[in-house]
C-alpha cells in the first residue's frame, strides 16, 4: 500500500499509479508574478450554511471531516467552476515539528500545512467516485495554514484529535461549519491538476486561497499526535510530513483572481 515513508511514500507511487507521471499532477509551486491575471475570472461563492459534517476519522493518511452530501447543502461556485460543487470532505496536510508541511508552494516557499475541502460535480456525474475519474469532475479549495496565534476555531478540530489517534478510526463530529476556517480574503490562483494522494486522478479544478489561515504551533502539535498506524500494529508512526512536494508544471497556465 501507499504511505508517505521512504519505502511506499511519493517518489515510488508511480509504480502501482503511473498517472503520478502525468501531464496535470499536484501539488505545483505557484509563482505569482507567472500566475496570469484573468479579468473574466469572478469571485468564488461558499454556501456551507446548512453545512451536515458527520463524522471525522484518521484513514492512515490524514485526518478527514466527512460531509452528508445527498444534496446540495454545502456547495462551492462560481469563480473558474461552470456548476456548483457539491463538499464531500476535508483534511489536511502537515510537517513535522518545525518544518513545513503544505503541498503547494507559492515561489519555492511551504507553509506550515494545507486544509483541502474536496466538492465534486454532481450535476454532471452520480456519485463522487464517477466524478473523482472525471476532469471536470473534482474542485478542492486549498488554504494555507501558517504558525502565528491561536485559531479561535479550529479547536473544535484539534481537541476531537485524541477520539481519532489510530488508523482506522472514526467518531461523530456534526454540525462543524467549514466557514469558520476560511481566510479574509477569498482571493485566489486556479489550474487544473489532480489529486495528490493516489488514485491521483487528474480530476481536480484546484482554487488555492492567496492568504493564509493563521494557526498557533501548540494546535498544530495535536496534529502530530495522530499515528498513521493502527492501533494493534505494534510500531507506532507518528502522522507527520504526509504532504507530496510539487510536480512539473507541464506548459500548464496558472490564472489569478484580481
Ligand atoms: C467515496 O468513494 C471514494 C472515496 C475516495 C477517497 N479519496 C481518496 C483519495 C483522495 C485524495 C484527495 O486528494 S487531495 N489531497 O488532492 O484532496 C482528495 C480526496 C480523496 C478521497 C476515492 C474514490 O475514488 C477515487 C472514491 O470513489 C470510489
Ligand atoms: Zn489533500
């Protein structure tokens, strides 16, 4: 199976996912002043008010807030999307203590880490495993997240952190609204790219926000409680460093929002 260690981790998983080798793989380095200015470009529209979390659970890779998403409760539209976006889920991406964990980078420089909430299509396609196959089928929002002051908010996802230390587990976290982790700002840089964790499909209209979320180091160190193992494995791996560096950029056009 897949992981992030030096055995199974992002420089191998070309070898059981040969799209890793593709022509539209992320995460990319984004560089600003090549990102081209795209008057057309609107702004993006969250809707996550009736926002349904149901549960969150450590799937050996990261730690994923899961939505009911059997309606269209909880959409993203609007800027390079041509339809709404159903929110499937969210998780993020970290390093290990003191280093930087993000996926993508803004001119060669990382982040402390990376939320992604993950919509799919479901106007055009059934179920988001059609749509995780498709290329207009996937939008994941990233947001940087950068060590400074205490979020005010993402305790509430911090402190269940304990409930889900092992591979494999999963508890109820309802009614979390993914607004309270957003930015000021929603200005931000669009491509076309691909999941970064295999299947690594080259599904994804990603929209990575411009200005960081800020977030204390302590918060971050709950993070690193997880264990990427289960509880009766008898090595414990603490969960850190799960992010894939930048892939080729390929002639790809990164477009920014005003
Ligand atoms: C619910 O069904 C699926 C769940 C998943 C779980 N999954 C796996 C990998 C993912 C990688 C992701 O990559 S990221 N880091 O770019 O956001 C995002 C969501 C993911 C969700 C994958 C599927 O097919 C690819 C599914 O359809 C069969
Ligand atoms: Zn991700």
């Amino acid at each position: 199976h897949w992981g992030y260690g030096k055995e199974d981790g992002p420089s191998v998983w070309h070898n059981n996912y040969p799209v890793a080798q593709g022509n539209r793989q992320s995460p990319i380095d984004i560089i600003p002043q090549q990102a081209s200015h795209d008057p057309s470009l609107g702004p993006i529209v969250l809707n996550y008010d009736q926002c349904t979390s149901t549960n969150i659970s450590n799937n050996g890779h990261s730690v994923v807030v899961e939505f009911d998403d059997s309606d269209d409760r909880s959409v993203i539209q609007g800027g390079p999307l041509d339809n709404p976006y159903r929110l499937k889920q969210f998780h993020f991406h970290w390093g290990g203590k003191g280093c930087h964990g993000s996926e993508h980078t803004v001119a060669g420089n990382s982040y402390a880490s990376e939320l992604h909430l993950v919509h799919w299509n479901a106007v055009k396609y059934r179920t988001f495993g059609e749509a995780a196959a498709a290329p207009d089928g996937l939008a994941v929002l990233g947001i940087f997240l950068e060590t400074g002051d205490d979020h005010r908010w993402l305790h509430t996802i911090t402190d269940a952190l304990y409930m889900v230390k092992f591979k494999g587990s999963v508890t109820d976290f309802k009614r979390f609204n993914p607004k309270c982790l957003l930015p000021s700002s929603l200005q931000y840089w669009t491509y076309l790219g691909s999941l970064t964790t295999p299947p690594l499909h080259e599904s994804v209209t990603w929209i990575v926000l411009k200005e960081p979320i800020i977030v204390s180091d302590k918060q971050m160190g709950k993070f690193r409680l997880l264990l990427f193992s289960g509880e009766e494995e008898d090595q414990r791996k603490r969960m850190e460093n799960n992010f894939r560096p930048p892939q080729p950029l390929q002639g790809r056009k990164v477009r920014s929002s005003n």
